[in-house]
C-alpha cells in the first residue's frame, strides 16, 4: 500500500509538471539609477501581429486629425512619470500608456520589466472608443495638451497628469491619470463629450488596454501563458484563448477584470457593473530570431459612468496585491492548496529574512518541513516494516484461497483470516499509507509555491544555477534528485502482497520518469525534492536503526505441515504400543 502512495505522489507531481511548463524569469531587485534612466528611451518598435476574432473596432490611429484642434498641442511629445517603483511614460497623441516599466522587476537584459506592448494595429491602454468612429479616430490621434506632468521623480505625495483635447466640431475629451509615489496603480479619469450651442452630450466610451503582460522579452515556455482574469461573485475565473474562441464578452459585476501570467497582472480594480472584451493577439517573433510567436491578450472595459477607474499593472507578489484587496490575492493561483501554500510562502520569506539567499532558503525550510513531519513517516516505515514481517504468512493465505473465484463465498474466508493475522500481530493494514497520504497536501502546496512564486524569479542560487524559477541549465540536480530516489527506493521495506513487477517499476522506472519531468521543471522545484529525497535516505537509516532488522517468520508450505503433522502421530501410536 506504501509504494502505492508513493506512486500517488509522483504522479501527481508528473501531472503538475505536464499541467504547467516553465517560465524562464530574471530577478526580483532594485534596477540601478542608471538602468532605470536607460529603460526610459528603449521603446521597442511596434511589431505586426495577427488578431484572433472578433477584434474591437480600430482604435488606433498614426496621424492626428486633419484640421488645427480648438484644444491641443501642435506636436507629438512624450510625458514621463517615474516614482518608487514604476517609470510611466504616456504619448501625447491620444493621451494613451506608452511604457510603464516596473523598476524592481527586470527583464532579460537587467532593464525594467515593461508590461506594455507596442504591436502594430492594436490599441495603446487608455485608448478611447466611442460609437462614432470618427469621433473615436480623433480621440486616439489628436495631439492633447498636457498639464500637471512632474518634472522629477516621485518619492512621497502623487502626480496628476491632465490631457485635454477638443476638435472644431465640438468633440471634448479630458483625461486625467493619478499615479501614487509608491505602487503599480493608476488612476484614470476620462470625460469625452460633444458639445453644441452650450450643450454638452456625454458620449459613453469603452477603454482598450492593449495586449498585456507576457512577461515581455522572457522565455515564452511559461508555466503560465498570458489569460483573461475575473473575479465574480467571489470567485476567480480564468479565461484561456480557447474560452475567447466561443465566448470574447463578459458582463457582470466585477471586483477586478484583466489579463494575467504567471508573475505579472494589468486589470480593472473594482469597476463594478461592466462588460469586458477579449481578443487574443498572436506576436510574431522578429525575423531573425528561433524563438516562437507570443500568444497575447488585449482586453476592453465598458463601464457606464465617468467615476475614476482605477487599474493595476504590476507584479503578482502576495503583500503587493494584499495591500490592494485581500480578493485581489487570489489572482495568484496556487491551486488547490492554496490555504497551505500562503503560510508555506511567509515561512519561505521569514527564512530568506535570515539566509539572504532563496535557495538556501529552499533546503533550510524543506528540513524544517521534514523534521516537522518526522513522527508521520516514522510511523508510516515501522508500519510497513510491521507489514513486511507477516508478508510470508500473508502469501500462505492468499496462496489457499487463489485457485476461488472472487464471486465465492468462500474467497471471503481469505480477508477474515488475513485481518484476524493483522490483529494479533498489532498491525493496521492502512498504518503506512494513512501517514504519507496526510504529507501530500504539504509536497503538493509546495512545489504549487516555487513554481508561482514571485519571489524566486530570477533568484540565484549558487554555482550553475542563476534563476531558481528555471530549469538546472546543467541538469545536475534532476539527475542527482533521480538517482536518490532509486537509492531511497531500495532502502524502503517491501509491503505485504507487493507485486515484484510493480516494485521493479517503482525501483527503477519512476526515477528515471522524474528525472526527464525535473530537467525541465523550475530549478527551485528540484532543489527542494533532491533535499527532501536526501532527508528521507538519512531517516530510512535511522528508522531501520531504532527498529532493528526485519523478523521474518518462515512459513511452510501447507503439504509439508500435513506430513510433519502424520509422521507426529505415528511416532506417537508406535510409543503407546
């Protein structure tokens, strides 16, 4: 029953493993001034892109409307917001996002990690639509006048940047951004309305971000692909493109609404009543690179209303996103056991406070997790041990009984003699697998850590490995983690009724299995199981120390027992006589 437990386990780590593939991320650390200030003028040229429908109505537009504006400027310019932990950079020409670059997070070149992309015939975010689309082509193209724009970094307070806009024709719009000096939130406040002999008609609009996240510049293998998020009646609900192929519109009550991967999210926060709007992009890459297109999500926000909408763009890190919403948090998935894995998570970070090095921190907080579960898997080996004891007479019972059919009566006879055995040797037949089965939750919720973390992206371990949150580019570890399974493997005690074909496999195929599955698994992910397979060897040792070896009765076979029984008698009948 043991071995079955431990194929339960690996298998449900093989099946996470084909479940997710790796996202290749660089380091969670402060960029330097200099690299901040580079980053700024990097604007990355947009690129064609091919749209899956339905696509929005064109939003974007190259050239301002014909004609001079009656509010406006008379060039194109770009305005620069940079606080404690983004570098904002928005265009003039429509009053749209242009860059927002997160300072703490870096991308492949050690740069600030963008989460705009600039892709040729989609829509900059805060891109405008309204039902005319004329009205809308010189909302997105006209060149707005600015004001309030900060001419030095933020380091306390905000900054609200006003954009303005107005045609000859009486078309209006005013767009106001709020930017903190600390966080990934923006505030926006949109007016766009038609104006005629002293009248203003409000005009509804429809916001547009365009494709977001992606983890921009990064190894496209990702755990997690870029995917609409929304969270409604208390619930997250993930949107894949194949959700998009059958249904791009969404409407409801939202507590938030966007687009998300496996470390980064840009969404509407609380826009209540809305409907949103997904189009999947595909982005090429360029001509002369081996790297496969990009698979992207724009998104659309109608909601009625010109109340200020607040937007996140920024990293999925658990005190991030706590201090927005505690709903918020759940837009981080950590599966099934994510009551586990929050706890899991301020363990790993408390011991980092100390260690200073996630991958240390790693095998400290694994030998703590398997010092804590010590007493569980004693029990479980000296159960097996127990099991392992009676396997003999266990077969001898089996052995009568294997010529009935299951549909016998008499097969019943079998389990009665078998748990009459186990009782008076002191045994419970679920003692070895209840144990193991209650460390599962615990391995499951951990592996669902390292692979989502933030934390780990980019982190160095020591060595070959720079990136915990990608594979060992040396494979040392997934080879070492196989080899100490099959030597853990050859330690544990045989169960009672083992099929020999079965505990062949489990010896030395799985290991095999779980070496190719961890060359291509998150380098965090196969340090904690190298150590955890090391930590199991060392207990098997101690357990098989303390307990002594196994003390296995020999049972003859049933034939031999009847003619040692005769020949006692006929000794017998010859001393009477």
């Amino acid at each position: 029953m043991e071995k079955r437990v431990l194929i339960a386990i690996v298998l449900c780590f093989a099946t996470l493993y084909l479940w997710n593939t790796l996202v290749v991320k660089p380091v969670v650390k402060p960029a330097a001034p200099g690299s901040a200030s580079q980053a700024t003028n990097r604007d990355p040229a947009p690129v064609a892109a091919q749209v899956t429908p339905p696509v929005p109505a064109a939003v974007e537009v190259d050239a301002a409307p014909p004609g001079s504006p009656a509010i406006g400027e008379a060039e194109e310019r770009e305005v620069r917001v940079e606080t404690n932990d983004v570098i904002a950079v928005f265009t003039n020409r429509g009053a749209r996002l242009k860059s927002w670059r997160l300072k703490r997070y870096l991308d492949e070149e050690k740069l600030p990690q963008e989460l705009v992309v600039a892709v040729d015939k989609q829509p900059l975010p805060f891109a405008l639509q309204v039902a005319d689309a004329a009205a809308t082509a010189a909302l997105n193209g006209g060149l707005y006048s600015v004001s309030g724009a900060p001419t030095a970094p933020l380091t306390s307070d905000s900054a609200r940047v006003r954009f303005e806009y107005a045609t000859q024709n009486g078309l209006h719009a005013v767009k106001e951004f709020g930017i903190a000096a600390s966080g990934y939130i923006v505030e926006f406040t949109g007016v766009v309305e038609r104006r005629t002999d002293d009248r203003a008609t409000p005009l509804p609009y429809t916001i547009h971000w365009g494709p977001a996240v992606g983890d921009v510049g990064q190894n496209v293998n990702s755990i997690k692909r870029a995917e609409g998020i929304v969270f409604q009646d208390g619930k997250v609900r993930r949107l894949s493109r194949k959700d998009f192929a059958s249904q791009a519109v969404y409407e409801g009550t939202f507590g938030y609404a966007g687009v998300d991967d496996n470390y980064f999210m840009t969404a509407a926060l609380f826009p209540g009543a809305a409907k949103v709007t997904y189009t999947p992009v595909t982005v090429p890459p360029p001509a002369d690179s081996k790297e496969p297109a990009r698979d992207l999500v724009s998104y659309a926000l109608e909601s009625p209303g010109a109340a200020p909408r607040k937007f996140f763009a920024g990293p999925k890190d658990f005190d991030v996103l706590a201090a927005v919403d505690r709903d918020v948090v759940r837009a981080i998935d950590f599966g099934m056991f994510a009551v586990l894995v929050v706890p899991l998570l301020r363990s790993l970070k408390w011991v980092n406070g100390f260690v200073g090095n996630y991958g240390w921190s790693i095998v400290v907080l694994t030998i703590i997790i398997n010092a804590i579960m010590f007493p569980l898997r004693h029990k479980s080996v000296v159960s097996m041990r127990k099991m392992q004891e009676v396997q003999p007479e266990v077969k001898a019972i089996q052995d009568r009984y294997s010529k009935l059919k299951a549909t016998d009566p008499a097969k019943q006879k079998m389990n009665t003699e078998m748990m009459a055995l186990y009782r008076e040797r002191g045994i419970n037949p679920a003692g070895g697998c209840v144990p193991m089965l209650l460390t599962m939750p615990v391995l499951i919720a951990f592996y669902a850590l390292l692979s989502g973390a933030i934390e780990l992206r980019g982190a160095p371990f020591f060595g070959w490995i720079h990136d915990l949150s990608v594979h060992d580019p040396m494979y040392i570890t997934p080879v070492l983690t196989g080899a100490t399974m099959l030597w853990q493997q050859r330690l544990m005690p045989a169960a009672a009724g083992t099929d020999p074909t079965q505990q062949k496999m489990m010896m030395y195929v799985l290991p095999v299995v779980m070496t190719v599955t961890f060359m291509r698994s998150p380098a965090g992910v196969s340090v904690y199981w190298l150590i955890s397979s090391l930590w199991g060897i060392g207990q098997q040792y101690f357990t098989n120390y303390l307990i002594g070896p196994p003390n296995i009765r020999a049972v003859r076979p049933a034939a031999e027992r009847r003619v040692k029984r005769l020949g006692a008698g006929k000794a017998e009948a010859a001393a009477r006589d």
